[in-house]
C-alpha cells in the first residue's frame, strides 16, 4: 500500500545490511520514519512499545526477530531463549506465538550452517503468504459490500474499530481489506473511523493510510457509533482481531465488543476479518484467552502536534487518580454476523470454521 504515493509493506529484510526494516508507527501520522532492528531485542522492544502491532505484524516480526537471534548467536538453546522472550513481549495476538512455534518446527531439525538462510526463507515466507491471505480477505469481502451497494446504489458506510489495516499486517490488511478493494473497483466507500482510545490507532493510523489510499473518511469518539447507527448511518461494521477461537469467539481491541452490541440492536451487520494464523485451534473458553492490561499511562497521557508543530506529551487526567487500562475485549460468536478469512466467509462457530478450513 502506499505512503506519499509510494509502494510498501510494514517489515522487510535488508539482505546487503543484514537488518530487519519497519515503519516506526509510533511516530505515525505526524513523522514518517523507517527504522533498523539489528538485534533480536530490537524486535522483542518494537512488539512491546508498538512500533509494530496489530496480530499479523506482530507475527512477521517475532519470524524476523528469530531470524535477528541467529544471526547474534547461532546456537539453538540461545534461539530457544529469544522465542520464548518473544512470545511473552505481548500474550494476546496469537499470531506471536504461531510464527516462533512454526518458525522454530522448520528449524529444529536443520543443520547449525543452514539455520540462517532457512530461518529467512521462512520468516519471508510468513510474510508473503500473509499478504496473500490479507488480498484473498479483501476479494471475499468485497462481495458483502458489492451486495449492499447493488441495493442501495449510493456510499456504502463502513464502521471499523482500531487499526486492523496494512498498517496491522504486512500488507493490505484485514477489515481494510474489502474497503480497499471496493475502492479500487469504483464502489463509493466512506468510512466511519473510531479513535480507539487510549492509543489512538484508529485516528493515528487507519485514517491516515485511508487518507493516502484516497479513501473518504470521518473519525469518531468511540462511542459515536451507536447513535450513527441507530440513524441508519453505518451499512456494516468490519473489523479485525487479535485472537479467535475455533468457536468464533473474538478477542479484539477494548471497545470491539460494545460495536458489537450496537450493531446486534440495530440489524447492522458485523463482521470480523481474520487470516487463518489468527485462529486458535486450542482454547476453548474466551475466559482463558490471555488479556493483556497495559501502562495506565497510556489513558492518563495522550501525545499531538502543538500549534509549534512539536510533538507533546500532556497529562489530562487528575494526578493523584488512577486508571485501568485493559487492551482487548472479547465478543461472543452470537453478535458476529461473519468472518471474513482468506477461504471465505463462515458463520462465526464451530460448524463454520470447520467447514472450510477442514480442521
């Protein structure tokens, strides 16, 4: 996707420097910045102080860090040191943990000489195969939005939560997807963007790279929605995730769930989108998912551009109160109209899941 009119993706491999290349997305809208992780504590300290983010980003990056850890030290009790650094640098996306787990299954049985080049091989194969499935998300989607244009024959609105763009993966995205590939298809999209408190990634991110891919957009408070939606203003609601269970149970940015219960009272469709890396197998009971509570700092501080055009950090709540600040939240399959995979669209449940993903 592009930045001032240029091609990129979120990650790559610098093979003349032996670097591992990002955006630095804490530094976005207001600068621009690519950023070198030489080491495989560079990659864990980018996960955890969201320079990267979103699950599949997260994924590819963790594949790189490992691959950053051999080329440190190219022993594998060192390696099984950095996966399990890296799987704890954030516990609720699940694509983290999947890209060691897989990453460390191809290297367990290779020769010490050859671990470098089949670690990169395999992290550039991460990478690519998410694009892939971030794409195919997109052209899926994008008949949900063709038939409620084919009825209305006016703007489709779109209501999204976070950032669960290009920005969020490697490329393309995951609940962008579909509006992406609607836009290129000439179907009017206008996109309702939550600011998604307290980072604000839906204000930071998701319209800024709308607004680069010339896609028409207004952002939100979080808790606009119900009213925009209760007055026939949203068609659907697309949005990503950080962790779906094989019962379609969604784990996603606080707030995700409160749209959810919006959208069920006022027969707006809601929809997930998810590559399959995002779908864990295993836990049965949201209850287990792993909810990862951040800096309170996070809600008692928030960073802007001031009238000097400086960066400032400002405290804007009382200094002696506390806060909490809770990451994700969970919505139950009941309130998910759909998911959106790289298969096809299913009914959030078992029976869907498993349907096309033969598991």
């Amino acid at each position: 996707m592009k930045i001032e009119g240029k091609e990129y993706r979120t990650i790559w491999f610098d093979d003349d420097k032996k670097v591992v290349k990002i955006i630095d997305q804490t530094k976005l809208p207001y600068k621009f910045i690519i950023k070198d992780l030489k080491t495989v504590k560079d990659a864990i300290n980018a996960i955890k102080i969201m320079e990267v983010r979103g699950a599949p980003l997260i994924g590819g990056t963790a594949a790189f860090g490992m691959v950053l850890a051999i080329l440190e030290n190219n022993d594998l009790d060192f390696l099984k040191k950095a996966s399990e650094e890296l799987i704890k640098s954030r516990p609720t996306a699940i694509n983290l943990q999947w890209a060691v787990h897989r990453m460390n299954n191809k290297l367990s049985m290779i020769n010490s000489n050859d671990l470098f080049r089949v670690a990169l091989k395999e992290a550039k194969e991460i990478c690519d195969e998410d694009v892939k499935f971030c794409e195919n998300i997109g052209i899926n989607g994008l008949k949900l939005i063709e038939e409620i244009y084919n009825k209305k024959k006016d703007t489709v609105n779109i209501l999204t939560h976070c950032n669960a763009g290009w920005l969020a993966t490697i490329n393309w995205g995951t609940a962008t997807s579909p509006i992406y590939h609607a836009h290129k298809k000439g179907i009017p999209i206008h996109v309702w963007v939550d600011e998604t408190r307290p980072r604000n990634q839906g204000a930071n991110l998701t319209s800024f790279e709308l607004n680069e891919e010339k896609v028409s957009n207004t952002i939100i408070a979080d808790n606009t929605g119900g009213i925009l939606m209760q007055r026939g203003e949203v068609d659907m609601c697309i949005v990503g995730t950080d962790r779906t269970l094989s019962t379609g149970d969604v784990c996603n940015k606080i707030g995700t769930y409160l749209k959810a219960l919006a959208a069920h009272d006022n027969n707006v469709p809601f929809y997930v989108a998810l590559p399959s890396s995002t779908i864990d197998w295993n836990i049965k009971d949201f209850k287990d998912i792993p909810i990862e509570e951040r800096n309170p700092e996070e809600l008692s501080y928030i960073e802007g551009k001031d009238e000097n055009n400086n960066i400032t950090k400002v405290l804007i709540y009382p200094e002696t109160s506390r806060s909490m600040n809770i990451a994700f939240d969970i919505t139950p399959a009941k309130y998910v109209t759909g998911l959106i995979t790289e298969k096809g669209i299913c009914e959030a449940s078992k029976e869907g899941l498993k349907q096309i993903f033969n598991k």
